[in-house]
C-alpha cells in the first residue's frame, strides 16, 4: 500500500479540508481546519496566508495520525479562485490575500475597459471584466500601494502559494489562471494585449502548467512542518469549481452539474469556449487537459431559501430544534401543500444583486403575485422555483450548444425531494444524485492529482469515486406547466429592472 493514497486539501473561503482517498475512491479520512476573512471599506475582504499554511500543516499531521506519511503517494489542492496574493522574490507575502469576493479594484475595471472593449476582454477571457478577478487587483495594488506592487516578485493565488510552500516553486494552472481575467483561453497563455491595457508587468504572473503537471516535491522544510515525507509529489491541482466539475464526474462534454449552496452555479464540459453573445455566462479552462469548463454562477440561491426561513419559518425552526431533525425538513412539508407554480406567485431570487444570468449588481429581491388567499407555502415553493427558474437560464446556453442528457447535483440544496423535484421538472432533465453531496471537490483533487502523479490511469476513474443514490425524473405535466411560466418570470424582471437602481 505503500505510496498509493491520495491526500487532497480544499483550500476554501472558511477554512482548509485534508481528505484522504486510497484509489477506490474509499473515504479514509477529513479534517477540517478554520481560519477568518477580514472584511473593511463595505467592499474588502482579505486573509492571511500564513493562516492558511498553519491549516494546511495540522489538517495534515490530523490526518497522518492514523496513516503512514510513506502512504501518500501525492498531494493536490483545490483552491479558492480569483484572488491576488503579492510575494517577493522569496515567496514572502507582502500583504495578505485579496479574496474573490473583494470589490475595491471598480476604477481599475473601468479603466481597464476604456483601454480594451469589454466584448473584446469577454472574447478573450471567456469572461466579464470585474473587480472579482485578480488583474483588475493588481492594479489596485499598482494605483494604492505602489511599495508592495513594485516589491511583487509574482501575483499568485491561495492554491499556487500553498504549493510554493510545500516545493518552492512558483507557478500557476490553467483552471485557475482562467479567474484573473488575463488568460487567452484558446492559447492557454497570458493575454499580452489584455496585460498590456492593464498596465501591469506580466512578469509577475507566474508560469503556466496544467491541473495534472507536477510542480515539485515536498522539501525538507516543508516535511517537517507538514508530517508529510521528504520527496512526496505535489500535483498543481486545479481551483475549487473546476475540482468541483471533476469530482462530480464532468470529465466528457455534456456532463453537466448544478452546485447548490448559499450561491448556485451549472457548469459543464465542453471541447470549445460556448457562444454567448449576450455574455450570461462564463468559462474557465477545464482541469482535463483539451477541454473547456462553461459555467454561470448566481448569487443567493440556498441563502434566498434560508432568508425566507429566517422571516417566516419561526415555527418550523422551534418544532425542529423540539425534535432534534433539521428546519428544512418541516419547510419541505410546507412548498408540497402549496402547487407547481406556487398559486401565481413568483419570486426574484436577487437578494444580493446578481451574476449571471443578468449581471446587475442593482437587482433586488421581489414577490409578485400575492393575493388574500395566498399562503407562506406559496412562498416557500415560490422562492425554490424562482431560484431553479433562474438557473434554468444559464442551463438554456449550455443546451443550445451541448447535448445534455442529465443533471448532476451537488451541495446542500438538493438534500430535500421537493426541491429534487422542482429541478428535475424545471430543467426537463433527470436529477443523478451522489451519495456524498458535499465532498465533490475534495474528491476531484484527490484524482486530479492521482492522474497527475500517474497513480490513476485516467480522469474516467472518478466513477468509481462516486456512489449515486437517487434519480429523480421529469413530471411530463409539471414540465409543461413551467414552459409556460418562466416567461412570466424573465417578463416579472424586466419590468421591474428600471425600478432598482432607483430602490438603492
């Protein structure tokens, strides 16, 4: 057994998971290892590196507690994405990580589409120019503190550091380096006219390999702080969607998923980067080499559902918490007494503003069609169609030019049946439900980097990795009625769309 289990870190927003895998796909063990965001100015949000290296080192002396380090036979990250980390020569950071959700860097954005034509960074890029996106922060840096961009060896995000960590060298892959905004997709090289509009020095992005290439092994350094040995392979692993997209399977075009939690993204596999004139939706590189990620992420999908909780559900949550079961189970019972079409209620899950499909950071929540006789079910099975209504629109870009046969599903959304069921309707698709519903992209950095330290044969092994527990198909009459609602529901938004910026 020696050298032949797969240790994956999921460097998330909250906190470090360590998972272990051998090569079956068994679950040998997961720690889970918290560290804090800082938010200021309304719009910044930042972490300390080192917090996340003295994650990364006791989730693994966790995990090695009952393995041998002499087992492992690779190390691979999934990472959170779009982040902007400025280190020195000697890979020292000279301030703390610029999270994804930062927005401070909306000048910079500006400028930089006066410089380039939006449609022609979006052509590029496969994306939108935003302040989420690490150029766009980059410059912040150059305009705000021009000590630490003139001392910035290379711009690296959470993964690339932690790697850099473990071997000493400092490079980026091609999933990830898709979130800065200045990757050519087709060329999988950085866009000199984009960098050059920007501004910035493209020295200080760092080298480009893919999600599989090898980056190192661990030094002696790193050994002793880790617990890991001497020698083991550290494969770049990819950023936390596209583990995502592998750990569900998506490894083939047309695979498609749907990740819902507090925000809700569908993203699938495809050869080429998708049309999309209207720019509704994104792509990333894929973490299988030759292929493309498309993807459309909203806002407040699970976390619109637990508002509603919040303000109507007071009953259900003390019934619940008297018999020890979850809130939710009691709100499924409520959106089964209401009706497909939640008795012409409709409701605008744009609690937060909203990315795709409508890109209006202005958007706001609404109920329309409230009545005397509608009921808080009503607005229960209201708010899960709205949301699944919305995601049915970034569905519609990925169907027009991929042929989808199936939706898989992931996050803690689709644990109740109701929901289940809206999807499936919704999306005149079966839903595929896996046994583990969050451990998706713990699961696609351990077979990435399995691929990677060539330890596994192929990206088709994640099969064996997932157990899938439910299929959930479409309700012939219930696909027909909501044909004929969400032209109701994009109709509800633009009505309303001149009103919400006057709401600020």
């Amino acid at each position: 057994m020696s050298g032949r289990l797969l240790l994956a870190h999921d460097l998330g927003t909250s906190g470090n998971k360590a998972t272990l895998f051998d090569m079956e796909g068994n679950l040998l063990g997961s720690k889970t290892v918290p560290y804090k965001t800082f938010y200021s100015n309304i719009t910044w949000a930042e972490q300390d590196p080192q917090a996340w290296w003295d994650a990364v080192c006791s989730s693994t002396r966790a995990i090695l507690g009952s393995h041998k380090a002499e087992d492992i036979g690779v190390v691979a990250f999934s990472g959170q994405m779009m982040g902007c980390l400025a280190v020195d020569e000697k890979g020292v950071p000279l301030k703390n990580h610029i999270i994804y959700s930062d927005q401070r860097a909306v000048k910079q954005t500006q400028s930089l589409v006066e410089r380039i034509d939006a449609k022609r960074v979006f052509e590029i890029t496969g994306h939108r120019a935003s302040p989420s996106y690490a150029i766009e922060k980059l410059m912040w840096l150059r305009d705000n503190e021009p000590e630490v961009y003139k001392n910035t060896h290379k711009m690296l995000n959470a993964k690339d550091y932690i790697n850099f960590k473990l071997t000493g060298r400092m490079v980026t892959e091609f999933n990830d380096a898709s979130g800065t905004n200045a990757l050519d997709l087709k060329k999988l090289a950085w866009s000199e006219e984009i960098i050059e509009a920007a501004r910035v020095d493209i020295s200080k992005f760092p080298d480009l390999i893919q999600s599989i290439g090898i980056v190192g092994e661990v030094t002696a350094q790193a050994a002793q702080a880790t617990g890991l040995k001497k020698g083991t392979l550290v494969v770049a692993g990819a950023g936390d969607g596209g583990c995502a997209t592998v750990g569900i399977g998506s490894v083939r075009p047309g695979i498609t998923y749907n990740y819902i939690g507090s925000s809700s993204w569908i993203s699938t596999t495809s050869t080429e980067v998708l049309q999309d004139a209207e720019m509704k939706n994104f792509t990333w590189a894929h973490p299988v080499p030759g292929y493309m990620q498309p993807c459309g992420t909203m806002q407040t999908a699970g976390s619109s559902y637990a508002w509603l909780k919040e303000q109507l559900g007071q009953w259900e949550i003390h019934e619940a918490a008297k018999k020890g079961i979850n809130p939710y189970r009691l709100l499924d019972g409520q959106v089964e007494q209401s009706s497909v079409g939640a008795n012409g209620v409709l409701f605008l899950p744009y609690l937060l503003g909203e990315r795709s499909p409508r890109w209006n950071p202005d958007a706001k929540g609404a109920f329309i069609g409230l009545t005397l006789e509608r009921t808080k079910a009503d607005m229960f099975r209201a708010v899960l169609e709205g949301i699944t209504m919305n995601l049915s629109l970034i569905l519609d870009v990925m169907k027009a030019q991929v042929h989808i046969q199936e939706m898989r599903v992931l996050g803690g959304g689709p644990k109740g049946k109701q929901w289940r069921q809206i999807l499936a309707d919704v999306y005149d698709l079966p839903i595929i439900v896996p046994k583990y519903l969050e451990e998706a992209t713990s699961m696609g950095a351990a077979v990435i980097g399995g691929v990677g330290a060539g330890l596994l044969d192929s990206f088709d092994r994640i099969e064996s990795f997932i157990q899938f527990t439910d299929r959930v198909e479409p309700n012939r009459q219930h696909v027909e009625r909501y044909r004929q609602i969400r032209p109701l529901f994009d109709e509800a938004y633009h009505a309303l769309e001149p009103l919400f910026s006057k709401l600020q």
